[in-house]
C-alpha cells in the first residue's frame, strides 16, 4: 500500500489500512505527507489513550509535525509539487484570544491528532493530508524535508525561549534533555545564549552539547548547591517534578522559569517558597504564535544542525514501531517518519 492511514485504536494498537479521500472544501488543499516527526503527546496518546488528562474518545490518526507536498492546490496561488511546512493550529480567528495574535489560546481551534479537539480530527501520519491553505508555509525546493518537519517543535521550543525573554549573553538552563529540551537549548544557542544542559541521561547530554549547549550536567554527579542563583532563565523540559525545584533553586534572583514540558496530572511538592523569596517569575508556554515562521526562517538559513537531533527514521507503515522505539528511552533526539516519496 502506497496510500495508508494509520490509526491508533487503543493504547499501544495502531492499525495501518488504506486510505480513502473525500471532497476537498474550498480553501483547503491536498497535500503528500513528505516527512513527519513524533511528539511526547503522540506518545502520552500512544501509550495511555490520553494525554494530560484529555481521553480518547475513538480511533485517531496521530500527529501534528510534518510538512508536505501539494498535490492539488485547490484554487490556491499554491503549485503541485510545492513543498510545504503545515502549522497544525487551525484557530478560530474571530475570539479575542486570536485578535491579540494568540492562535495559541484561541477558544474554537482545531488541532489535529488531538483528544482537545471534538469530534477529533486525523492527524498526520498518513500519506494524504487535507489542511488549509492558510496553514500552509510554502518553502524552496532546496529545503531538506526531514529538517522541514521540525518546524512545529522549533516553534514550541521559540515560544518557550520568547516566554522566558531568552537573549545573546544570558546563562541559560535546560533541565530535560528529550527532544523538545534539545530545541530550545539549539534555539538558545542560536541567539547567542550561553546554554547549560542537564538530564539524568549522560547519553542525551552529549547530544545536547552538539545541539549547542556549552556545557552538560548529568544528574547525580553534582551537588545541586553549585547551581544556586547561576541562571538568568531556566527553561523545564523534562516534565519531572525534581527538575522543576531544581529550576527554582538555579535561576538567580528575579529570574524567570519558562515551562516547555508537558506536565502529566499528579500530586507533585513543589518549592513554591522559592518563587516568593526570590520572586522568581514562572511562566507556562503553550505550542506557538509568530514563532512559526520564525521557526521556519531558522531552518531556511540552516542555522541549526537537524541531522545530530535525529535519533532515528521510519517509514510510514511503522510509526508504532517508531513511537515504541520513543517509549523505550533509548532515542536521543528526534525521530522522523518518512512518506513513501521521501
């Protein structure tokens, strides 16, 4: 099958059946899955049929990083064959949220591979894509797809360091060195920030150190005391309740804490005397707004080195194979999956 969809049907099932098109409304396009890449939500959703505290209502195809080609432009001033960087955010723009330029917050988007959007919309690990032609970014044919495919992460990643006012000669800590802490600390570097890693992975801290950290930290090799105050921004990427108080011992009076991970519902001790002693700002950041073409003006200039963030690469048929390959640990870095002409 040169055309499939894949669908998660249960926790750890995932099906892959052919795929049947429908009509194609105005202003949206067709669109040839070119290359995707996996998310720490398509896993929670993979895993547990949920994700922070959203449930699974019925089978969905997952994913929501990808960029593709177009197949038929509907209308549009897009051209078969254009490569293109799809900005899942489907927002109302009518809400106050998107008057202010939040799409982020918007109250009426759709996203796609989601339990947040009712009834759920497919997601993109499959070989055709109907989206709008709004939330299309077209890009030069010289732009290599499997580095077109982090445009979403890379935004999320901005969105935090924007969160947290990241800049050139800041000291910079990353706590969490999966793959949404290896963008921020590439996005960081790239503005000139002075980055410092951490992770309990030794593993994920040398590829940190490539993706622009100017230095590693594994924990449980230092005494925690040595971080005290050192940080003018610390960005959470790991999710871990022990690196969060971490964060609040290691950013330095009046600093600021930008929250990228996705924190699951439980019970967590938290350090709040911390943020009041020091008055720490902590600030949440969620997906993106400008950051999107942000994020894809970085790639076009090939500010970042996408190869040494990609841990593995899958074809289509396998995304299951690829999210257990997620699930075990043993990926440092980003994996991609590729669409039948990759």
């Amino acid at each position: 099958m040169s055309n499939i969809e894949t669908k998660l049907t249960a926790a750890r099932a995932i099906t892959v059946q052919e795929q049947s098109n429908g009509d194609l409304p105005s202003e949206y396009v067709l669109l040839e899955l070119a290359v995707a890449s996996l998310c720490g939500t398509d896993l929670h959703y993979y895993s547990h049929f949920s994700n922070a505290g959203f449930e699974l209502q019925n089978p969905v195809t997952l994913g929501h990083e990808a960029c593709a080609r177009v197949v038929d432009p509907n209308g549009t001033d897009l051209e078969k064959g254009q490569l293109v960087a799809l900005n899942p955010i489907m927002n109302c723009q009518v809400c106050e949220a998107c008057k202010r330029g939040e799409e982020n917050l918007c109250t009426a988007k759709k996203f796609p591979g989601s339990a947040t959007t009712v009834p759920h919309l497919d997601g993109f690990f499959r070989s055709m894509i109907v989206h709008p032609v709004r939330c299309c970014h077209p890009v030069s044919d010289s732009i290599n797809p499997r580095h077109l495919t982090f445009a979403e992460p890379l935004a999320c990643a901005l969105h935090s360091l924007n969160k947290g006012g990241v800049s050139k000669g800041q000291n910079v800590l990353v706590t969490g060195c999966g793959p949404m802490g290896l963008l921020a600390i590439a996005g960081a570097a790239a503005r000139g920030a002075n980055v410092t890693a951490l992770d309990v992975r030794s593993e994920a801290v040398e590829v940190a150190l490539r993706a622009g950290a100017s230095s590693g930290l594994v924990g449980g090799t230092f005494h925690e005391a040595d971080l005290e105050k050192q940080f003018d921004v610390v960005v959470e990427a790991s999710g871990a309740t022990a690196a969060f108080n971490t964060a609040l011992k290691a950013v330095r009076q009046k600093g600021r804490v930008s929250i990228l991970s996705n924190i699951q519902l439980r019970e967590a001790e938290v350090m709040l005397h911390l943020i009041m002693l020091k008055e720490i700002e902590v600030i949440g950041s969620f997906q993106f707004n400008q950051e999107f073409e942000e994020s894809v003006q970085l790639i076009e200039a090939g500010a970042i080195d996408f190869d040494a963030l990609t841990a593995g690469t899958f074809p289509l048929e396998r995304v299951a194979d690829a999210l257990e390959l997620m699930s075990s640990g043993k990926a440092f870095g980003k994996i991609i999956v590729l669409g039948a002409n990759a």
